[in-house]
C-alpha cells in the first residue's frame, strides 16, 4: 500500500556542494548548502557550519506557522 507521506519529504531536502580541498591540506569542509524548499542557502568552512545551517533550517521548517 502507498502513503501518502512521501518516505523522504522535500521539505528536508539539501544541495551540498563542496569546494576542491586546499592545498594545504585543511579539512575538506568547505562549500555551499541550500535548502531546497525556501531557497535559504550559506557558505560553511567546517562540519560544524554545515550541520548548524541544517539544524536550524530543519527546526523553522518544523516550527508550525505563526509560531513566532
């Protein structure tokens, strides 16, 4: 049987585009996110920048409306 909620909803959907890692040999977390649904997008140079944008798009995205 189909449900009607889609197993992976777009809503929760992302674009992470790295950049080539340094020469230097830096950590290789450095690029571009963009949540797809709201076009929010950031530029992240550590793991920690790209999970913080994730979190907190995911929490307003979740937030129901007028909440605020």
């Amino acid at each position: 049987m189909l449900s009607s909620q889609p197993a992976l909803p777009a809503n929760q959907a992302f674009v992470v585009q790295f950049r080539p890692p340094a020469p230097d040999g830096s950590p290789p977390y450095n690029g571009r996110i963009e949540h797809l649904v709201s076009g929010q997008a950031a530029c992240f140079h550590s793991l920690e920048e790209l999970l913080a944008f994730m979190v907190r798009v995911l929490t307003d995205v979740q937030r129901p409306s007028g909440a605020d």
